[in-house]
C-alpha cells in the first residue's frame, strides 16, 4: 500500500494556489513558504500516526493552517484588551485607561520631532523635567517636581539622593511587598540606604522613631509608607504625619511620605474611603511625596515626586534619575491628563478611571440589562441573567473596598465555562471576563462604550467556537 504521505503537495504546486495567492499579496514570499512548510511538517507526523482527516491530496488543509500560523505571526504580543472583570485599576491589564485628551497627545509627540530637551525661547538645550513640573505644582502645592518611570522608581531614587550610606527609618508596620514580589526592605537597601526598622507589625509610636536616632547609625531620612494594598485592624497604632514633620525638622532629616496611588482629588467625592493624597501629604509636613501616574490619578506609567525645592532638586541631579527618566510620549500623556485637573467640573467625566470608579448603580444596572439583551440574540447562548454583584478598585488600593456591580450571567449552550472564557482570551478582540460558580459574568463598570459592540461580537464568536468544536 502507498504511503499516504507520497500524496502531498509539493511547495511549489501549494505557492501556485489561489489561496496561496491572497497569502503573497499579503505577505513576503519567504514567510508564506515557511507557512507551508510547517503546515505540510504537522499534517505528516498527523498521517503517520494515521490521524489525518484530510485527503493528502488535498491543498485546502495545508492553506488553512498555513493561513492561521501567519495570522498568529502578525498578531502584535501587546494587544488591546476588553476588561469586563470589574477590576477599574487591573495591574495586569495595564491599569488607567488614558484620557482621549492624553491619547491624542501621546500620538501627536510620536508623529515627530519635539521640545522635550529644547528650549524654544533661549534656542538651546531644556530639561524634559520642565514639561509637568508646573502642573504637578498646581495639582499638589509642592514647590518642585519631577517625573520618572514609576512610583518604585521614584521610592528608589528619593532614597538613594537623601539617605545613600545612611539610614532610612520605617515602621515594621508599613514594610510592604509590592507587585511582582518586590518588597520596599529589598528596595530601600538597593538604593543604598541602611534599613532602620522600628516599632511593631501592628504598633508604633513616636517614641520607636526617636530611638532610631540614638541607635549608633547615622539617619539620612524618616519613611512613611501608606499601606494601600492591605489593612491592619483591631489593636493598632501608627504615627501621623504631623508628628513624624516635627522629629524630622527636629533632627534635621527629610521626611519621605509613599502615598501610593496618586489620588489628585478628595477621596469623599468619588464615594470612596479616606486615602491620603499628595497635596494632604504636603500641607501636612511631608519634605517629599512620591505617587503613581497610573493609578488613581488616571495618567500613564510614571513615577511622580513632589515636595520641597531643594529636596526635588537633590532627587533631580541624581544620577539614577537619568537611569529612570520618562520618554516623551509618557511626559505628553502625564501632561494632557494634569490639564483636565484644571477643571474640577469636569475631572471625573472625562478620566476614565474616575468616571468608571463614579458609575451610579442605576446605570449600571441599565448597562448590563442592555447588554443581557443583546447577548440573548446570539446563537448557542444558553441562559442569561443579570444580578447584582461587587467590583474592585484593583492595582493595590482600597483592597477591602466593595463597589456596587451588576453583571451579566452567562453559560453557554454547548461546551464548558473555563472552555468559553479561554475563547474569549485568544480572539481577535480578547476579552477578560471573570468565571465565578460556573458560569461567565461579564461587568459593565469597566466596558467603555464604544467596545460594547465588539463585547457582544467576541462572545457570538466564542460561542461559535464551541458549536465548531
């Protein structure tokens, strides 16, 4: 008996295809044929192990999947994402969404040249530290500032410009692990700086710091670090500000205050708990305070440190600085977003994060049965609801702070929950849904708009998907 594997079309027969064809016309020759190689390779170790579906002798197959592998090539590793988890701040889908404002300016300094090292009126070299110095001075009273590449890096450099060879003195209360496993002990004796721990997990008083300073080493600055992603209850003490101000004017240290999320405007009016934010910090003593760009504030990636004039100026000449210095397209977006702050009227209508975070449940509610509607016309849907339920904040802030939810409850006709929610990662459009007692729920809060469409286009695919398998 021939083998099944003689019957296979040679390269050149597959490349004179028409489908073939509309491959070339979309892609280099080289790439089309290494498509086909593979397909060819795969479907003769299939026929080997007697499991090939297909006639050999037929090109269809080897087109297909030669067609699937370069549209997987083509496809960009950084993809845009549907987050309908509910999760406003998720770290692992890129945090803030950005302002349209930010959007256009970001794309408009990648167009081409710009000032970002160039001043205009003296015709000679800038700062790029000058573009959000005045905004951020604005928004938070400091006296100066300047912007690296995010709020771990701005912790890095304050330390390493005010306390290298020194001590920097912290509460064993506020020693947190942040993302990805890093912990600000690790951080702090990085940047150069001697590790002063003081109090307890759950009680310190002014009366540990002080101590530090008669323990023999040198102290170059007093820490405060805001715990924001996650809480101490029950039998507890901590220093506020103010007091900690006055033992570092006393003892003629800096005061560093990490208040985390970058929240520009009064938690209260966002419906949400007490936070402090940097302009708090400052009024209330802090020499420096260092925040994200990404998270609360509702800007891109980005390390922001304010404060006291000749404390930033230190921070400024550092030569980490330079190390961890913002491009320009982050600098444009930082800026265009610090503008809409300007106008308080409006701030929360059009950052994204602020307008997610402010949904009212009645429209919420109204977003999902609108969205309930639309899913139930699709083929192979099985039953769909809508309940009430609860989002989160997410990217490390207010940890135990619920935020009233209505989802879409969803199973499918046909094929499994896990099964359906993997489709809907790897699509064309992937969206990232939560699986919670078997079925998919799907969260308005975090579905803008205009990606509602493309919402209910992925899930009619991924419930095609499952009738295909």
């Amino acid at each position: 008996m021939n083998d099944p594997r003689s019957r296979i079309p040679g390269l050149d027969r597959l490349l004179l295809d028409e489908g073939a064809r509309a491959f070339l016309a979309q892609f280099p020759r080289p790439r089309v044929a290494d498509a086909l190689r593979a397909a060819v390779a795969s479907a003769r170790e299939a026929l080997a192990r007697d499991e090939w579906p297909h006639d050999p002798a037929d090109p269809s197959p080897y087109l297909d999947e030669a067609g699937r592998r370069l549209e997987a090539e083509s496809r960009p590793s950084l993809r845009g994402v549907i987050n309908a988890t509910g999760v406003v701040l998720h770290t692992n889908l890129g945090r803030a969404p950005l302002a349209v404002e930010a959007r256009v300016a970001m794309a408009r300094a990648a167009e081409g040249y710009s000032n970002l090292e160039f001043d205009l009126d003296a015709g000679g070299r800038g700062s790029r530290y000058e573009h959000c110095r005045d905004l951020l001075r604005e928004c938070t009273g400091a006296e100066d500032a300047v912007v690296v590449n995010n709020c771990a890096a701005a912790l890095v450099v304050v330390v390493n410009a005010l306390a290298a060879g020194r001590g920097v003195v912290v509460s064993r209360g506020e020693l947190v692990e942040i993302g990805g496993g890093f912990r600000i002990p690790e951080m702090l004796t990085r940047a150069g700086a001697a590790l002063l721990e003081v109090g307890s997990t759950n009680r310190t008083r002014l009366r540990d710091y002080r101590a530090a300073f008669e323990g023999g080493v040198e102290v170059g600055a007093i820490l405060k670090v805001h715990r924001s992603n996650f809480r101490i209850r029950g039998f507890t003490e901590s220093v506020e500000i103010e007091a900690l101000a006055t033992l570092a004017s006393e003892r003629g240290v800096p005061l560093v205050h990490d208040v985390g999320s970058g929240l520009l405007v009064e938690p209260a009016t966002l419906g949400l708990p007490d936070e402090p934010t940097p302009a708090r910090s400052l009024a209330r003593g802090a020499g420096l305070a260092v925040f994200s760009g990404d998270k609360l504030l509702g800007g891109p990636q980005a390390g922001l440190v304010v404060g006291r004039s000749h404390l930033v100026e230190r921070v400024r000449h550092n030569p980490l600085c330079r190390a961890m210095r913002v491009d320009k397209a982050t600098l444009a977006a930082l800026e265009a977003t610090l503008r809409i702050y300007r106008e308080p009227e409006t701030v929360r209508d059009r950052v994204p994060v602020l307008r997610m975070l402010t949904r009212s449940a009645d429209e919420l509610e109204g977003a999902a049965e609108d969205l309930a509607t639309r899913l139930r016309l699709l083929p192979g849907i099985g039953p769909v609801s809508v309940e009430a339920s609860v989002g989160r904040v997410g990217g490390g802030t207010f940890p135990d702070h619920e935020l009233p939810a209505w989802v879409v409850r969803l199973t499918p006709a046909a094929g499994g929950v896990d099964a359906l929610a993997a489709r809907l990662r790897t699509g064309v459009r992937p969206v990232v849904a939560r699986v919670e007692n078997g079925a998919l729920l799907l969260d308005p809060r975090t579905v803008g708009p205009d990606e509602v469409d493309a919402l209910v286009g992925a899930v009619g695919e991924a419930l095609d998907g499952a009738g295909q398998g």
